[in-house]
C-alpha cells in the first residue's frame, strides 16, 4: 500500500507545530551529525575568544522554531545567536555579562538596523531569574527556544603541544584569551565541580524561562587537559541536568575539517586532534 501524500499547509505540514520545514528538511537536519567551517572575522573588533558561528546558530533555529518566535542566548558573547535570529526572522534575547562584547552586538545589531527588533541585556547569567524578572529589563514572559554555547571550563588556558595554538596565535596578535578578568565570570572557575555547579545554576533557571514542551540546545566540547587527563565536560553536564529538572533527549556532532591538525603524541604516542563539537539537546516536560 502506498503512503499517502502529505499534506502541507504553505510549507509544512499541516500537524507540524515545531517550525516551518517540510518534510524533507526535517529529515535532513536528524542526521547525527553535520559540518560547520566558521568563516574568519573580518572586523578586529569582533575578538571574542570562542567562535559560535551564525550558520551554527541559524541551523538549530529553523529547527526548533517557527518564525516570529522568541529566542534565548544566556552566554550571548558577541550576539552572534540574535543576528542568526535576525536573518531566520526570530526575536533574539541575550544576556551578557561583558560590557565589551554587549557593545560590540549591539553594534552589530546597527549595522543591520535591527537593533530594535531584539534585547541584547548586560548582566550576569547566574541571577538569570532576577534579570528576566526586572521590570526595566523589558523582557518576554517566556521563550520559545534556548541556543547558547557556555565556556568550555579553562580550555581558553590550555595552550600545548609542537605547533603554535590559536591560543597563543591570539595573544601575539593581541587578541582576547580570555572572556574577563572578573573573579564572577564562569570561565575563570578554577574549581571543576564549581564550574558544573554553576552551569547547573544557569540552566535550571533557564527551564523556568522556556515554555513547556520547548528545547534547549547546549553547544560543548570534551577537554583534554595539560596534563594528558581527559575531562568529559558535556558528558558531565548531561547527567547534572538530568538529575533535576531537564531531559536530555540526544546530541548532534558539529564537526570542523579546516583546523590545523596539532603534532600532539607524535611519535610515541595517541592523542587525538579534537574538531568536533557536541550539540546536546534537552526537552522540557513539565511532568518531571
């Protein structure tokens, strides 16, 4: 017996209450995995430390929203989420603790004309409740999505190995290496277990900001450390997540084929060059 045709409303299909796509395109984005090269910047002065791609951003959007919907960055950085909320034609909201990388989204929210059209706010995610709940603040009840990218603990410390790392190539450049010299700033948490229990923080208040039924995506690297340990940091902030409030329903593979390979454990010994990233998606459901 053949399938029946599927019916579609405009684009979609008339029951699909997620996002705009068609069926076809909701296949293609459940591959397991996907590649992202994230273009170069070609302004000096966008020089955060951590590279999150709008491409990135953008994909995840069209997924888990339908346009006009409302968009939530807690580890804003330089905007990039709310400008890849901006071309899908979302609401983008950020919050982020640096004055520096505030202004510079802001900017780029300008050059764009659309710095109206979204909320880029200066504060710190650890009070994300208070921020959200602040009348000055202006912000939605609620969000439809969460896309964010926290730090990846003292990875932007870790420089080794016999090639010259992005690392050290910034700080000769006179780039960013770090996100702040705050002590309150997550990614100078010298404590792993603090660290974890930070972002735990973050992100429990953060379900209380998404809409039931809405999806989180968490953008993370494992780590390996200086001294040869390897550190499982998104594996670790799965099973704290899932203790409380969020499930964790799976993970996409963001993969990287234009890095420069590092020499590392050549010639005696395996260690692996890491150009994968784990997009790890969780679901709200009230039940829990």
């Amino acid at each position: 017996m053949k399938n029946k045709k599927e019916k579609k409303v405009g684009k979609f299909h008339k029951n699909n209450k997620l996002n705009d796509l068609t069926g076809s395109e909701w296949i293609q984005f459940t591959k397991s995995w996907f590649i992202v090269n994230p273009k170069q910047r070609k302004d000096k002065e966008f020089n955060h430390p951590a590279k999150f791609p709008e491409e990135l951003a953008e994909r995840f959007i069209k997924f888990f929203t339908k346009e006009g919907q409302i968009v939530l960055d807690p580890f804003a950085g330089i905007s990039s989420t709310i400008l890849a909320c901006e071309s899908t034609k979302r609401k983008g909201v950020g919050i982020e603790y640096s004055k520096k990388y505030v202004d510079i989204g802001k900017k780029r929210l300008k050059n764009l004309q659309a710095e109206k059209k979204h909320i880029i706010v200066r504060g710190d995610s650890q009070n994300l409740l208070d921020i959200w709940n602040s009348s000055k603040n202006k912000l939605p009840k609620q969000v439809d999505f969460i896309i964010t990218s926290p730090p990846y603990w003292n990875m932007l410390e870790e420089s080794r190995g016999n090639v010259l790392s992005a690392h050290q190539k910034r700080k000769l450049n006179g780039l960013d290496v770090k996100y702040s010299n705050s002590k309150n700033d997550l990614g100078n948490i010298r404590d792993y277990d603090d660290f974890l229990k930070a972002l735990k923080n973050i992100f429990n208040q953060s379900y209380s900001i998404v809409k039931s039924g809405g999806y989180m995506v968490v953008v993370l690297q494992n780590l390996r450390m200086r001294n040869g340990k390897f550190c499982t940091l998104a594996w670790d902030l799965v099973n704290q997540l899932e203790k409380d409030k969020w499930h964790f329903i799976g993970e996409q593979l963001w993969l990287q084929n234009n890095k420069q390979l590092g020499i590392w454990g050549y010639p005696s010994a395996f260690v692996s060059n890491i150009h994968h990233h784990y997009c790890l998606v969780f679901y709200k459901n009230n039940v829990k």
